[in-house]
C-alpha cells in the first residue's frame, strides 16, 4: 500500500499520474476508471492510498481510496449516527450500467455511487449538472447514496 497526490491529470484522454508520498518512487500512471470506481473526482492535488500492479512491464495504480486531510470536515461520534442531508450535483451518469456518481459540495473532488433505481424512485431528472439534495449510507462496507431529492431552487 502506498500514499501520495494526483500529481497531474488529462481530462481529454481520461487518465493521470499519481506521485508517491510513501514509500519514495516515480509517479504511476492512474486511469479514470480507477478514481470512478473509488467515487473520486479526478482533481490535481487530491490525496490517495493506492496500490500499484504491473501492467505490459509498466506500473500503474490497481486501486485507490481518497484519504482524508486536515482540511477535510471533523466528524464525531454524535453527528456519525443520524442521517445528514447534504447538496451536490450529479456528476457522472452510466444509464446502460445502472449508476451514477453525486458531487458533494461540502468535500470537492469527492464523489459518491448512487445505483439508478434510487434516481428513478425518487423522480429526479437524469441529467449531469443537476442539484440534488441526498442522504449517505453503506452498501457493501462502501459510501453510496441511499435517499435523492432535487434541491429546491433559490431566488
């Protein structure tokens, strides 16, 4: 296992490079597809615990969580229980697949899963870009959507 930050990232050709904090080393190539999976905005700076396989003779990042820094929001035990809304957008859709990832507007650059049938139920439009209201769970010891609403506009 190893620590460090997207050192940088090509949003046309959808993959980056991961520099290494711990243990020392060149920077590892990472594709999208690895951050998607994780629920993790592709942004430069953001910091990781990944692991790297070889691939064709080169190395590149298998998988890959977002840690938490210093700057990330304090939880508590009291606030960890209760079911907290929050606002964001919807970030990513995959209709053919079944899911979807919601930006949070509180933590940039994280994303959280959200299976399509909890979207349909609630009547939310299927669109990237619009605002939502959603509460968080766990499904499979993993972060996701449990509850969507469209965020009711200002005036």
């Amino acid at each position: 296992m190893s620590w460090g930050k997207l050192a940088r990232w090509n949003a046309e050709k959808a993959f980056g490079f991961v520099e290494f904090d711990y243990p020392p080393g060149e920077d590892v190539f990472c594709h999208a597809a690895v951050l998607q999976r994780a629920g993790i905005e592709p942004r430069v700076g953001t910091h990781l615990e990944f692991e790297v396989e070889e691939k064709n003779g080169k190395p590149r990042v298998r998988w890959a969580k977002r840690l938490k820094t210093w700057k990330d929001p304090v939880e508590t035990e009291d606030t960890a229980d209760q079911m907290v809304k929050l606002t964001g957008s919807i970030a990513h859709l995959n209709e053919e697949k079944g899911f979807l990832f919601v930006s949070r507007d509180d933590q940039p650059g994280v994303r959280v899963y959200c299976k399509y049938s909890v979207l349909r139920r609630a009547g939310v439009p299927a669109e990237v870009g619009q605002r939502v209201v959603f509460e968080i769970g766990e499904r499979g010891g993993r972060p996701c959507v449990v509850a969507i609403e469209v965020a009711p506009r200002l005036t």
